[in-house]
C-alpha cells in the first residue's frame, strides 16, 4: 500500500510542475511584449532573467520553510505568489512592473513551492532516487508542450497581457488544490545509499564536492536557460521558422526536455557522477558547434542541436538533486539542495545577459555559440575531479 501512496506524490508533483514550468514559454511571450512595450532583446529577457534568479535564490528558503512547516502550507504560500504575480503581470504598464510581478513575486512563489515535491518524493524513495526525481521533474521540463501552444493560442485571440490574467487564474486555482495532499513519510531516514551520514549545510559547504557540482550545475544552467529563452527568436530570425510552426518545435522540445529528466536520473544512479557529467557535457560541445552553421532553411540542424540542449538541461535538472542527495545525504536534503541550486539563479542572469548582448552587439544569436564551447570545456576539466574520494 505504500508504494502505490508513494507514487502519488509523483503524480500531484508533476502536475504541479507543469504549472510552474511554464516560464520555459517565455520565448511566445517575448516577442509579443517587445511590441506591445516597445522592447529590445536584452529588455524582454529581463522579466524571464529575474523570474529564475528569484526562483533560484528562494530556494534555501524554501527548505528552510520546509523543515519548519508542513510541505502541504510551504506549497500553498508558493502557489499564492505565483497566481498573484502571473495576475499581477496582467496590469503591468512597463517593463519595471512586469519585471516585478512576473520575476519578483512570480519567481519568489516558484521558487518557494519547486523544493516541495522534490523533497517529499525523496524522501519517499530512497531507493529509487534518480528515476523518482527525474520522472517527477519531467512535468516541470514538459511544462511547455502543454502550455506553449495554450499560451500561443490565448495570445493570438486575447492578447499578451489577458493571457497573464487567464494563465494566472488557472493556476491559482489549480496549485493550491495539489498542495493539500503533500505530506513526508513517518520515517526518518538518516543515512544515505553510500553508508554516511547526512552532511549539514555547514557540512556541505566545506566538501569540496559541492563547489564541484555548483560549478557545472551553473555551467549547464547558463546553456540551458539561455538556450531556451533564445530558441523562438533563434528559430524564427536565423533560421527563417515562422512563428506558428516555430511554438510547435517549443513543444517538441520540450518532450525532449522532459525525456532527459528520467534518462539522466536513472544514467545517474547508474553511470555515477563523472561519467554523466561527461555525457552531457560532450552533448552539448557538439549542439554547440552546429549553431555555427545556422542559416536560412536549415531547420533539421537546428531541430536536432536544440532537442540536445532541451534534453540535456533537463537531464540537469535530475542529476543536480540525485547527486546533492547521495552526496550529502537525505537528512537536510531541502536545505542542501536548495544551496546548490543558487547555481541555477546564477546561470539564469548570465546566461540571458549573455544572449540579449550577444544579440544587441553583433546582431545574431549565433554568437552565444562561443562562450558555450569554452564554460563546457572547464566543465569537463573540473568533473574529472568530482570523485577524487568517492565511489560516486
């Protein structure tokens, strides 16, 4: 009877996932803002860049909230912020307010709300870390494949900022109902699969381990989330896609970017952590390199490099968790995880600087191609050195 209980945590978390990540939509919004409030590249990814650094950075919070309160009110004070910050962005009149609702209180509510489920899933699979972790985290990367053509869709007929309305309404409504079940199990388990006791975050912070897994965390982050909030202009304006069939492959996409939670939570119990580091990291060298020969019409190149980094930043979002946790163990895993995940808000404000200059300065996307290459090569150097002690 328990495990069939256990599974439906990773039911409700995926469905509340699905609604948190909806932010991965945010290249149908962007151009329809840029219009409406008169906007250049780097100005529209402002409310996107400051969205996931307060979803980053509220995440120790949020464990800490955890640890004081049950995982079901953690998740309903999230759930508020975000349906008030999407309702609230409904009414902004410039681009500080929008940046305000959408990244300040919106982010704020998802970061709060996103270590729940995560939490509680661990904690009811001890045994089955990586796979339970990664399929959980696959509504949060499939999130787009439902809501981006919605949002395209509700764009087209009412308008952006009606869209933020309606979107938030639904949400609202909908997350609070999924909180009210999630709760920890009885057990409290401390000691992790490898035989140590859980580490402290002020443990943690002294392990050379966790400065490892930060930096290639913040790596992959800053290619991800740049990637992704760049795909719609990248495909519309270097490639020629228009922007109907363009929402398509942002769904596409984002299957992809489901796929690779569960793929790399399960390499990552199986491979351990240097091997699927490297995997990922050889991935996304290659998807990088193929945006150098980006032109007019050619769409299959372009399909295929970008399923790779949807995938492979999805695959982050499971190895970045499973690693905190058999690392550090499963004891303070909310706060722990929530400090290794401040390299997410950290990859989110560089890697959308970078794409927005890249764009103003020397006029194309194809030119985030380079700093790619070169984070990914130290990223490789640096994940050679992860299980110096371990047998990870």
């Amino acid at each position: 009877m328990k495990n069939k209980i256990r599974w439906l945590y990773v039911i409700l978390g995926i469905l509340i996932f699905i609604c948190l990540g909806t932010v991965y939509s945010w290249s149908i919004f962007r151009k329809p803002l840029e219009k409406a409030l008169g906007l250049n590249s780097t100005q529209s990814s402002l409310p996107f860049m400051t969205f996931l650094a307060f979803y980053a950075f509220l995440m120790p919070l949020g464990g800490k909230l955890i640890s004081k309160y049950s995982p079901k009110i953690v998740l309903i004070i999230g759930s508020l912020l975000v349906g008030l910050g999407w309702l609230g962005s409904a009414y902004s009149k410039n681009i500080f307010m929008l940046t305000v609702t959408y990244g300040v209180i919106a982010g704020s509510g998802v970061g709060i709300a996103y270590g729940v489920p995560i939490g509680v899933v661990s904690k009811w699979f001890p045994d089955k870390k990586g796979l339970s972790l990664g399929i959980l985290l696959s509504g949060f990367g499939m999130s787009p494949f439902v809501t981006a053509p919605i949002a395209k869709k509700l764009i087209d007929i009412y308008g952006v900022f009606t869209t933020f309305k309606i979107l938030g309404i639904i949400f609202l409504i909908i997350l609070i109902i999924l909180s009210l079940p999630f709760k920890f199990p009885n057990e409290n388990i401390n000691i992790n699969s490898e035989g140590f006791y859980s580490l402290s975050p002020k443990e943690m912070l002294k392990n050379y381990r966790f400065y490892i897994l930060w930096i290639c965390f913040a790596i992959a982050t800053f290619v991800g989330l740049m990637i992704i909030g760049i795909t719609g202009p990248m495909g519309e304006d270097v490639v020629g896609i228009p922007s109907t069939t363009m929402a398509l492959y942002v769904s596409l996409f984002s299957i992809f970017n489901g796929i690779g939670r569960p793929l790399f939570g399960y390499l990552s119990d199986k491979l351990g952590a240097s091997k699927v580091i490297l995997l990922s990291y050889t991935l996304i060298f290659f998807a990088s390199l193929s945006i150098l020969f980006f032109n007019k019409g050619s769409i299959l190149l372009f399909v295929l490099s970008f399923i790779i980094f949807w995938m492979n930043f999805g695959g982050w979002l499971s190895i970045a968790p499973t690693l905190t946790s058999k690392f550090f163990g499963p004891k303070y895993y909310s706060e722990n995880y929530g400090i290794v995940f401040t390299a997410y808000g950290i990859g989110a404000i560089l890697g959308n600087l970078t794409s927005g200059l890249a764009k103003d300065l020397f006029g194309s996307y194809r030119f985030v191609s380079y700093p790619i290459l070169i984070l990914i090569i130290i990223g490789i150097i640096l994940s050679r050195f992860i299980n110096k002690t371990s047998n990870a």
